[in-house]
C-alpha cells in the first residue's frame, strides 16, 4: 500500500514593483528536510519543521540555524507570529489534544502561555503596538477571535462571528480574518480594532489560501488565488476591490504558506509537494 508522505521546502522571490511579471523562485537551503510557514524576522527567517510526530519552531541567521522552541510532548500547530519589534513570537502549541497560546524571545528564552486552559485555533497576529495578540479561540466548535494583552489582563472578545487566522492592517485601525468554508471557498472579512464591523469589498478566496498579509505599509493584500491544486500570488485592493496577478507560477508548483518582507521586495514561501511512500503489510498467517 502507499502513505501520503507531503514534503515542504522553502523557497525565495523577489518582488519587482506590483506588474505582472515572471519572478524567479530560488530554493531556500535548509538542514531539514520538511520546512513550512515561514516568517520573516529582522535578518532572520522563522520556520516550522516537522520531524515525526514533532514539530518545532527554527530560526535561520546568516546561514546559521538554531532551534526556538520544541518538545517531545508537544508541537507547533498553525504558523508562528512575530512582533513588530522582531523580538518575541507567538504560536500555537499541541499536547494530547490541548492547545495553548505561547510566547517565546527571538532566541527561545522566556517562554510563557497566554489564555491557559482556553482552545486555540488557527495563526495568531501581533497588533501593530505589540501589545496584544490576536488568536481564535473555539468555544462550541466556532472559532472567534479574542485579543490577549501582554500584561496579564484577561482575554477580550473582539469578532464574535466564525473567525480564523487574523492580519492586521499595517496602521492598526482593523484586521482581515477569514470567515467559514462554504464548499470549497471562504469569504475574507475585517473588523475595527474596537470590534466593530470594517466595510471591504466582497472578497471570496479558495480553500488553503486563509494566508493574506498586507502589501507594502498599505491596504492592498497580497492574496493566493486560484484552484484548489494551484495557486498564483495576487494583489487586492481592499478599498476598490481592483485586483493584478503578481506571479504565474508552474502548474506543478503548490504554496502552502508565505511571508513578504516589510517592504514588499520579497516573498518567502513553502512548496507542497504530495508524495507517497511505498508500505509493506505483511498479514499474519491463519
């Protein structure tokens, strides 16, 4: 029999301007041999490896690599956050079917939990002042999104609606969240940093695209766009709805997650690619 063996590698583009344009895709080297949902820090690169049931969170720094934060009874769900001042991260950690919003420094020191004993759901999103982080929360099966203040303050329910994966806008008036699958597609809808609702145009994205961030200090999103199987870079103005392909990616080149620099010059992304291993069974003799 054959096992679905998905292996994830980092790759490297840069941004020329917001055309129409064929960008080279450059491999990331990497120890490991399963990278994914990587994050760009100031001069380093943040990433999730998986190695068997572990997965843990690694940094890359002039061709240096060193490990964040594991556990051998624990993992990494969803993809990291980093603050705004490059110095802390937060992420979603596993065990035994419990989750917990973790914080770490950038070198894996001072770890501590926020919203002990609540579910988490999803990526987590540092508020501009990084202050807050903003995480889902399940609570009878329907994630909504809380903010978690850094001084210890409780919790505060900020979207009540289904509400996954937050990106705030760069200037901290709202943030984009992504509503419940309906088929195969999900709407994209925003919210004031007091809560209330944030009029953008209707903007529907395929299923394993939930990742969007923010172009260049603006309101334009960088989006993935496309079928289930494939997907290209797009940018999407929120205010008018005006949409440009970025990318056109090969038909048998799948992204997973990304990350774009600050100023918009690069995007770092993991490549899919669905592999199987062959499995022996040999069945008891009768």
């Amino acid at each position: 029999m054959t096992v679905a063996a998905p292996r994830s590698t980092l790759w490297r583009m840069q941004v020329a301007g917001d055309a129409i344009a064929e960008q080279p895709v450059v491999r990331v080297p990497m120890d490991s041999a399963h990278a994914a949902m990587p994050r760009i820090g100031p001069h380093y690169l943040l990433y999730v490896t998986t190695e068997g049931d572990s997965a843990g969170l690694w940094k890359s720094s002039q061709g240096v690599t060193t490990s964040i934060w594991s556990s051998m009874r624990a993992r990494v769900v969803g993809a990291p956050a980093i603050a705004p001042d490059g110095l802390r991260i937060a992420f979603v950690s596993e065990s035994e079917g419990h989750t917990q919003l973790r914080l770490v420094r950038d070198d894996g020191t001072e770890g501590r939990v926020l919203g002990g004993g609540l579910e988490m759901r999803g990526t987590p999103a540092w508020a501009p002042d990084g202050r807050s982080v903003v995480c889902a929360v399940s609570q009878e099966g329907t994630p909504r999104l809380y903010s978690f203040p850094l001084n210890g303050g409780p919790p505060a329910l900020l979207v009540s609606e289904y509400s996954l994966d937050p990106s705030w806008s760069p200037d901290g008036r709202f943030l984009v969240y992504s509503g419940p699958d309906v088929g195969t597609t999900f709407p994209l809808r925003a919210a004031a940093a007091d809560g209330r609702a944030w009029p953008i145009r209707s903007l529907v994205l395929t299923r394993g695209a939930r990742r969007v961030a923010f172009f260049r200090g603006s309101h334009t999103l960088l989006v993935l766009r496309g079928t289930i199987e494939h997907k290209d870079f797009w940018l999407v103005d929120l205010a008018s709805g005006a949409e440009r392909q970025l990318t056109h990616l090969a038909g048998d080149f799948s992204v997973g997650d990304f990350d774009i620099s600050a100023d918009g010059s690069e995007v770092v992304l993991d490549r899919v690619q669905a592999n199987s291993d062959l499995v022996l069974i040999d069945r008891a003799r009768r």
